[in-house]
C-alpha cells in the first residue's frame, strides 16, 4: 500500500470530526471516499497533507509516518492536494499560477518538459495561457488547479470535491483528465466525492463515511447496483440504527 491511515482521531476544538477512521490506497489504484456533507472527507485528505494533525492513529505513505510532519515537507515525499473551491492566484496569469508549483523543485531541467506534457493534458488551459486565472470559468479553474498540483510530480493526489459547482459536462471532462494523468503520470489517486454516480465508473475501491466512521468498504465493482452506498450514505433501516447506536 502506498497511503495508508489507521484509526485516526481528529477533533476541532469539542467537535469530533473523525472518530477512528481506517482506508488504504495501493500504487497507481483511484480509491474514492463519499459522504453527506460534513462526513469528515476533507478532514482526511487534510489529515493526509498535513493540515490538520490526528490526536490519535497514524498515517503513512510508503512507510514513512506523516502525522506531525509539516505540510511543505509532506508534498516534498510526493503528495498534493487539490481542495476544495478552486483556489487560483486570480490576478496572476495562468501560466504564473502553473509556474507557482514548480517553486520548489530543484530539477529545473525537467521543469519546461512537466510543463509542457501537462499543458497537454489541458488545452483548453494552453488557449487561456496568458489570461488572469481570475477570468476562467468553474471548470477551467479546476483543470488549472489540477494541472498545478500535477507539476510537483506527486505520487498520491489528493482531489476534494472535484465536481463541486461544475457542470454535468465539465465533471466528465475532470475525470477523463485524472483518468488519462493516472495512465500517462503513473498517480495514485484519493478522491473525495458527494456523488456515487461517476465514481462507480471510474474507482477501483470506495469507502462510505458518515458522522466521522467509514460505514462502507468494497471495489466499485461490487457496489455497482449503488443500494450498499445509499444504505451507507444516508443511514436509514435496521443497519443504520445500529450505527447509531454503536455510535452513542
């Protein structure tokens, strides 16, 4: 396994946000986590790069433990994150928003070559190259997001709510870019969704968590019919009452 998280315990102040939550994610696998809002999906990808830091349970990637290290020495060992809400440089031109990833990288021989391959992968961010990122759309915001994160040449990319705000059409076409950058990138991908409708299509695993408790795990194959997920995801009949029990 590349990532994986044991029983971690995260709280915000009185709130427990993570009551003990287990996942793991291979090499090259795309693992996706759903929930309702307020689950605890972004408290882990933010427990994983560094964010926030468990009272209790331990992460590794690769076996090296993450839980104290910091953020920027974390992306070092080759993991990115892609949050939530698009967060570009909205007066900088999208080429100086790809250029902010490449900061850190001591390979500036390789750096013009990453740029190019993975302006590649989004043309539609080429044609907009000199544009204030701030004048993008939804979806040309999130390809840049993405892109960016691409250039640190992570292992594990961490996507939150990739299709959060966006278009029907615009979400296929995220997916079919992480999709072809897992296959041209080699990446490992954990990726946190509201919606069970795409992720059936494209995940080799997926967890379900609630309330802070991964309440469902299985290969995506297996949850095809999608009745397990929403068991799991809204928590009604005779299963859910004892989780809520279990819970208390």
């Amino acid at each position: 396994m590349l990532l994986e998280i044991d029983d971690i315990h995260v709280n915000y102040g009185r709130l427990r946000a993570l009551k003990g939550v287990s996942l793991s994610v291979a090499e090259g696998e795309v693992v996706c986590l759903i929930g309702p809002n307020g689950a605890g999906k972004s408290t882990t990808l933010s427990a994983v790069a560094g964010g926030v830091s468990p009272h209790r349970g331990s992460i590794t990637l690769a076996g090296a433990p993450l839980v104290g290290v910091r953020p920027e020495q974390i992306a070092r060992l080759g993991v990115s994150l892609v949050p939530e809400g698009r967060h570009v440089f909205g007066t900088l031109t999208v080429a100086e928003n790809l250029r902010v990833a490449t900061y850190m990288r001591q390979d500036r021989a390789a750096v013009a070559t990453d740029y190019d391959r993975v302006l590649a992968l989004f043309p539609r961010l080429l044609e907009r190259i000199g544009s204030p990122a701030g004048r993008l759309s939804g979806g040309e915001q999130q390809m840049l997001v993405i892109a960016r994160a691409l250039l640190t040449r992570p292992r594990l990319l961490l996507v939150d709510e990739p299709s959060l705000g966006l278009a029907p059409k615009i979400v296929d076409q995220v997916y079919e870019i992480l999709l072809a950058a897992r296959q041209s990138e080699g990446l490992t991908l954990l990726i946190n969704e509201q919606s069970s409708h795409r992720i059936l299509k494209h995940a080799d695993r997926i967890y379900v968590i609630r309330s802070g408790h991964i309440q469902l795990h299985d290969t995506a194959a297996n949850l095809r019919d999608g009745e397990a997920i929403k068991r799991a995801y809204f928590g009604f009949g005779e299963e859910a009452e004892q989780i809520e029990e279990d819970v208390a």
